[in-house]
C-alpha cells in the first residue's frame, strides 16, 4: 500500500516512545545503535518493515549550489541534491539528505541515481562501499528538516561515503518514530 507523501506520520524518534515507559532505556540504546551502525539503514528498514518499504523521492536535483558544509567533505562543481522519506505502512522511518558528487561516479552508480528509484543503500551490494562519520552539519540539518518538519537533531548522523576510495556522497539521514515498528512502546 502506498501512502501520499503528504499523509505520511512523522514522529520525533524519542516522541514515539511514552514517557513513562519501561522500555525508554531500551529505546535509546536502540537510537544509539541506529546513529552508529556501519551497514546498511535501507536493509534495517526493510528488516524491522518485514518486507518492502516504501521511498518517496521528495526532491532530487542537479545543482551547483550546495551548503558550504558540503565542500569540505565533497569536490566538484556539478552535484545531485536528493531528499527522500522511507516508511512503512503510513509511517515514517527515516529522512534523509544526501549530496552527491557528480564528478566522483563511474557510470553505472551516476544512472542509477540519477533515476531516482531506489535507495541509496541498494548500490552497497553493487560496488565497494565505505562509510566515514562526520558531525552532522547545521546548513545540512537546518535544510533537511525545513522540508520535512519535526527537527530532530538528536536522532541524525551524517556520513561519507567512499565508493572504490572516492568521496562521493555526504548523506545525513534523521531516524523517526517508524523506526520502533512492530516494539512494545508503552
């Protein structure tokens, strides 16, 4: 079932646990594991939604103006901007932002990116891929959640990621609510 972007629930990941509930300390422990993990978020979705998820493509460009952040980790003049929401049943899972590097990709990546169909997280099985945490940067967040609302800092991380030892994307992803899918939360 797909869901209209504008119908999606987007819950702060700590508003979606009850205050009182015995499971908070879990939860945290949860959200520490998700801004720490090195493998893939899309395949954790995909794991927690017990099958398909669901990508919305909120905006994808080609542009030339990125945040100043964005070229101290990234070089090149010529990038894709893409914003996406996954989610599961009408909630969401995670938002994300990530900037790519137009110059630093082989062929086969910048097509399928450039399509704009599936998650980022599905060219790990294609090509080398390595991750490299960076402090998520404010013009990036300040971005991110002016689209998509409920600011949510505490539960973002922002990340390189090298294919074959290029930087070519800096990707900030903001986990939500969704993300506790299927957990006992009161």
């Amino acid at each position: 079932m797909t869901v209209p972007p504008d119908k999606l629930v987007r819950v702060r990941f700590d508003d979606a646990m009850g205050d009182t509930s015995p499971y908070r300390t879990w939860a945290n422990m949860w959200k520490q594991q998700l801004l720490t993990q090195d493998g893939s978020a899309t395949l954790i979705c995909e794991t927690l939604a017990q099958g398909r998820i669901q990508l919305d493509v909120i905006t994808q460009v080609k542009t030339d103006q990125v945040p100043a952040s964005v070229k101290t980790h990234l070089t090149g003049t010529d990038f894709i901007e893409r914003q996406v929401t996954i989610s599961h049943t009408g909630q969401v899972m995670m938002d994300n932002l990530t900037y790519i590097s137009l110059e630093q990709l082989d062929s086969d990546v910048r097509f399928h990116l450039e399509q704009g169909l599936y998650p980022i997280g599905y060219i790990f099985d294609v090509k080398l891929t390595r991750k490299r945490a960076v402090p998520c940067p404010d013009d990036v967040l300040d971005r991110l959640f002016s689209r998509c609302g409920a600011p949510d800092p505490d539960a973002a991380r922002t990340y390189v990621l090298e294919i074959e030892n290029n930087s070519c994307m800096l990707i900030t992803e903001t986990y939500r609510g969704g993300m506790m899918l299927g957990l006992p939360t009161a």
